[in-house]
C-alpha cells in the first residue's frame, strides 16, 4: 500500500524562520519548535528526539499562516500571471506546512498515542478548511485560469504541462466554479469528512488491540508450530501473562493460527473477532460512520457535478470510469470463483478424511489449505520460512534493487529514529552520490497502524535550481524476534517486503521537477506497477538463490525447494483472487451510489456480496467496518488498483523473461520511463515508452492461474 500526504496540493515556499527577532513570548516559541527551525541533521531528517507533542499545534498554524500569505503574494503581484509566478509559486507555496504535515501524520500512523489522536482531532478539520480556502479563493483562480488559457502558447515540457493540467483540474474538484452557497456545503462536507476517517481509524486500531485469544492449556496449542508457540509466549510476556500464549489481531499473530491450529472452536473464535472489528456496537463501532463517509462523499461528487463518488475519483485514474473497472473485475470474477469452488472441495474433502463431517467454514480455509498444501506439493510455509530471515530478504532487496538500479545501501546508525526498532539506511548511487534516506519499521507495535505500506518524509523535487532529495519510509508489520530465533517471514511477507520496496524505489529513484508531480505522486492504478513488479523478482528462481539462505547454515535454498514452490505456484489462487475481488466490488457497491438509500451496513455489505454470488467459505479481504483502505486511506473507489496495475506488472515483467532478470537497457528504460518518472506523463504513455506497446492482460491470467 502506497500513502500519500493528504495534502498532496498544499506544498510550499520554505521560508527561513524567523530570521528577524522577536520579542513576545509566542514568538520565542515559535522561534524554538524544532519543526519550523532548519533540521540540522544528517540529510535534513527530522530530528525526533526533539519534537514534543506540544510542538505541532502552533507549528500547524504558524505553517498555514505562512502559506496563506505566500498565495496573497501571488495575488498581489501586479505583473501578468505566468507559469512560473502562479502555478510553481503555488507549488512551493506550503512546503513548510508539508514537513510539519509528513512527520506529524506519519509519526499518528506508525507511532501514535492518545495525545497525537487528539490533535488529529483538533487539526483536521483545520487543515481541510485551509485547504479549501485555497481550492475556493476566486482571485487565486482567476489567476490560475489565465494561465490555463494559454497553456498552447506557453512552451511547457511535459512535466510542466501536468503541473498546469492538474492543478487546475485539482482547483475544478476543489470547488472553485461552485457559487457561494455551494462552496460552504462543500467545506462542511471536507471537514466533515477528515474527521470521520480518523474516527474510523482511531476505532480501527482500537478494536485490533482490544482483542486478544489467551491460552493457557498447552493441549490448545495443537498444530502450531514450534516458532508461532514461541511467538505468541512473548506476546503473552509483553502483556504481563508470562508462562501463557496471547494470540492477536495483527496479521503476523492471527493468520499462522488459522493456518495451524487445529483446534476449531478456537480458529473460529479469533476468526470471528478479526472479521467484527468496527462492529461490535459499542463506543469503537464503524458502522454509523461508514453510512455518514459515505453519503457525504457521494454529495460531494454531485455538487461537483458527477453521478457518484467513483466517477469522480476514477476520472484521473488509467481506468477512467467505473464502467472500465467493472470490466477488468467481472472478467477475472469467474474464472477466479469457478478455481475456489475447486478449492473449497479439496479442502472439504480433506476436512472429511479427518473425520470432521461438518460444512467447510471460513475458518477452515487457511487450515485446510495449508494440509492439502503439504499433501500434494510436499510443502508448508514452515519449511520455507527458514529460508526467509528478515535481514536476509532485506539483504536481498538491496542486492536487486542494486543490480537493477545501480543503488547502494548502508545503514546509518547517526540518522536519528522514532523508535528503537526502526532503522536507517543512507542510499548512494554506484559512484557514492547521495541518493535518498530511507527508513525502514519492521515489526507491529500497539500504537502502530496494521498492514505494510510506505510513505515519505520528504518528497523529492527541485528548489532553487536544487535537487531535493526524498527521505523515504517503509512499514511492515513481520514477527518479531524472539530469544532463540530470528524474525522468519513467510514467503508472502518477503513479497510484501519487495512490494513495499517497489514504492520506495519509486520514490528514491525519483527525478522530478515538482513536488506534486514527483515520485509515487501518480493515479492510483498506476501505483502499485512499481511496487508490484519487484514482488516478481522475490519469487524467480536466480534471485531466490541470491537471498533465500538457511538462517542457521547460510545453505541457499535447494533446487528440490525451488521445484516444489514452483509446483504449488498458482495454487489456493482461487481463495486469493476472489477474497480481493470481492472487496474491490465491495468498495465500488458503496461508492457507485447515486442515492443513499443505504441504512444498515451489514445489510448492504450482505447485498452486494451476494449479487456477485459470493461464496460463504471465503471472507471478502476486508469488510466494511474494518476496509481501512477506503474509509480511512486513499483507496477509495480504488481498491480495484491492485489487479489493475498487476495487468500492467505482469506485463512489464514479461520484458525482463524475454531478455534477462538484469538486463541493463531493459532495466535502464525501466528506470527512465516509470521509476524516475513520477507523473510526467500520462501513464499509459510511460508503459508504452517501456513495453513498446499497450499491456495485455495475458501475463497475468497465466501467474494466477486463471487462463
Ligand atoms: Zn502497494
């Protein structure tokens, strides 16, 4: 998962702080909060040990102000406006208020507290007022509107061109033509609305700790392996329950218990509790804020004159409209439901050699995935694991990433972090040239959002005739360490490890004018092509070799391991796919609206599942009250982005199979056309400069075994 700032639009001029001296005490205040002083540290990071809680309120205001003023200069200047005056000045207009921004909402999602929740709270629903008072001031775009009339005659390169393009665009949907009565509504709504994806996440979280399956009969640990024993005994010591097991929510605890405990009723117990985050009807419950999100979105998109909120979203994206989406989802649908039928008859079939004469349920399906696994491939996660210690799979996304890009990585141990866990690391070009720093969280903590994704610090961009480097952030949630072993990942988190590596290359490789045009700053079905194609490098036999070593004798994964990974390939691709898909329609069911009618979640939720027919054994990837990536991230209306950009991944992919894993013209025009690209051009225009044509959808029907 790729986040982006929310205020994406709202960067700007840095102005040297409070260079003049001033006296009132407010001003002393201001002249010492670390976040609006000059970072003097390495690469400009943030100085974390430094910032206070109490620091970011007035370094929020001081910020605004700041770029409130910088945007009257640009109304005030007397010459006529140009590309440079008004567009780029604007561009630059809020970079101060973008670094208190990125610290603040990065530290709120991966080191969060009560306190940092409730300055959320606070500042919010400033921000989004400040953020329409810019999309809204009629002088600002009269301003921008003149130079928009020119643009033929104003001889922009292309970056230039989608700067102008876009920021008047973004000035369009921002509300700028609605009349005045229009323009209040719509700054109720955003406010609204920044409110309610905190509240939803704040509950989110809480429900995620809330839970927690405590053992303390060592008979109901059946099935588990020795390492998720041991897992969970110092998840129990870290709640105070030394000599029991705790069993959490988070991914890293919850899925190899469903993968291997063979005691049922617990399975669905956890089970249970993971799939009613948000709707349990009390203070944390979702359900009320989802019908509000949702209705206000969807009034939103018709203020600004479209049916719905998807259309409104989809408009930038490669997709264009819903129609598009629904044409890429529907075809995979079948085939997809059709192969875990299949599936659902081995593993009942499974479940009834084992005596169990009951239905297969939900909470069966990863337990019986994982038998079958084993009896017909030979394989279970827990041979391969040891073959995927973190630090090695680490090592092996540098190397690729070095093959493929002439990058270097070395960790940095006086770039200062957040947490004692996170670690640094300083990138340099093959000629030692400082490239990006780059941040990387491991491990899941309780004030931690769940889920992997990766988001910046910095972005990068050119000041002054500068190149301003990024400094990049990548979170994961693996398990932790314990006494006697190392952090083993699964083979599914060491993709997400290079999956999440991917958007931070896309970030680091970055060679862009703009900050809003820079980097990942691209439509959302384009995204995922950078992060989702070094996922295929993970699983390809030459770089297994590279990386995949036995944590304890340094063996590299055998050619009999290879084969047997390779077998179970495309297996349980059935589950996968529909599991997604399902919560792709899920997210279009409720913003394809163009009437809220809807009054009960659940049983709407219930409605648009069953019109696409799906099946009870399987659980759509994410349900309503706990779908963090369209009510509280980015992803709404497009959630469908993954399989979208897999097309495109797959595709790409497909160049390196002709002519070489490394091959450097192919990785060199790679770099160049998407990696270093941020949103140059019109996406499927950079596809085409790399692949030489438009993708098909083939490459991928074959790796999920659908075709
Ligand atoms: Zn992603």
């Amino acid at each position: 998962m790729k986040k982006i700032s929310f205020l994406l639009m709202i960067l700007s001029l840095v102005i040297m702080v409070n260079s003049c001296k001033q006296n009132s005490k407010q001003d002393d205040q201001l002249a010492n909060n670390p976040l609006l002083q000059e970072w003097d540290t390495p690469y400009g990071v943030p100085p974390f040990d430094q910032i206070k809680d109490e620091h970011y309120e007035p370094a929020f205001e001081f910020a605004m102000k700041e770029q409130k003023d910088n945007i009257q200069k640009i109304i005030d200047n007397k010459d006529a406006a140009t590309f440079e005056n008004t567009v780029v000045a604007l561009e630059f207009s809020g970079l101060t208020l973008s670094k208190v921004s990125s610290v603040f909402f990065n530290m709120l999602s991966c080191n969060t507290s009560d306190s940092l929740q409730a300055i959320a709270q606070r500042i919010s629903p400033k921000l989004s007022k400040h953020g329409d008072e810019i999309m809204m001031n009629p002088e600002l775009f009269e301003k921008i509107k003149q130079v928009y009339s020119q643009k033929a005659s104003l001889n922009l390169n292309d970056e230039q061109k989608m700067l102008l393009e876009q920021t008047y665009k973004e000035f369009e949907n921002g509300g700028a033509n609605l009349n005045d009565s229009d323009k209040k509504r719509m700054m109720e709504i955003n406010e609204k609305l920044s409110l309610l994806s905190l509240q939803f996440g704040d509950n989110l979280l809480a429900e995620t700790n809330n839970y927690k399956l405590v053992i303390d009969k060592e008979e109901d640990l059946a099935g588990l392996p020795e390492a998720v024993k041991e897992a969970a005994a110092l998840t129990a010591k870290e709640n105070g329950m030394e000599g029991k097991w705790v069993f959490t929510l988070q991914n890293s605890s919850i899925m190899p218990f469903l993968q291997y405990s063979a005691n049922r009723e617990l399975r669905k117990n956890i089970q249970t509790a993971y799939v009613n985050r948000g709707n349990n009807n009390d203070k944390y419950d979702n359900k009320a804020i989802i019908l509000e999100i949702v209705a206000l979105r969807m009034e939103k998109a018709q203020l600004l004159g479209y049916d719905n909120h998807a259309s409104l979203v989809l408009e930038d994206n490669m997709a264009e409209n819903p129609e598009n989406v629904y044409k890429l989802i529907d075809k995979l649908w079948t085939p997809a439901l059709v192969v875990a039928k299949q599936e659902a008859q081995m593993y009942t079939d499974m479940m009834k050699k084992e005596g169990i004469n009951d239905k297969l349920q939900a909470y069966d399906w990863r337990y019986y995935t994982e038998k079958v696994r084993q009896e017909k491939y030979n394989l279970s996660d827990e041979e391969l694991q040891p073959y995927f210690k973190l630090e090695n799979v680490v090592d092996g996304v540098f190397e690729v990433s070095g093959k493929l890009f002439g990058l270097k990585f070395k960790k940095a141990d006086n770039i200062p972090v957040y947490n004692p866990d996170v670690q640094a690391f300083e990138v340099t070009d093959l000629n030692g040239n400082h490239v990006a720093v780059l941040y990387m969280d491991y491990f899941p903590r309780a004030n931690k959002e769940g889920g992997a994704w990766m988001t910046d610090f910095r972005g990068q961009y050119v000041y002054n005739g500068e190149k301003v480097t990024p400094i990049i952030t990548i979170n994961c949630n693996f398990t932790k360490p314990t006494s006697t072993q190392p952090s083993l990942l699964t083979f599914d988190e060491a993709s997400t490890l290079f999956h999440e590596f991917g958007h931070g290359l896309h970030g680091m490789l970055s060679d862009c004018l703009y900050p809003s045009t820079s980097g990942t700053n691209v439509p959302r079905d384009f995204v995922e092509l950078p992060s989702q194609i070094m996922e295929n490098w993970a699983s390809e036999p030459e770089v297994l070799k590279m990386y995949a070593r036995h944590y304890k004798t340094n063996e590299p994964i055998s050619d009999e391991l290879l084969a047997k990974m390779k077998a179970a390939g495309t297996f349980n691709q059935g589950f996968t796919t529909v599991e997604y898909l399902a919560a792709s329609y899920l997210d279009l069911y409720w913003h394809t609206m163009t009437e809220m009618k809807e009054t009960d979640v659940l049983a709407a939720e219930k409605n648009a599942l069953e019109k696409i027919g799906l099946m009870p054994e399987i659980v759509s990837r994410y349900r309503s009250t706990y779908f963090a990536h369209i009510f509280s991230g980015e992803y709404s209306s497009g959630y469908y982005s993954y399989i979208w950009s897999e097309v495109l991944d797959s595709d790409a992919f497909g160049a390196f199979k002709e002519k070489g894993l490394f091959d450097s013209a192919t990785s060199e025009s790679l770099k160049k056309n998407i990696f270093a690209n941020g949103h140059k051009d019109d996406p499927m225009t950079m596809f085409v400069n790399f692949r030489g044509r438009e993708p098909k959808i083939d490459a991928l029907l074959e790796k999920r075994g659908l075709n």
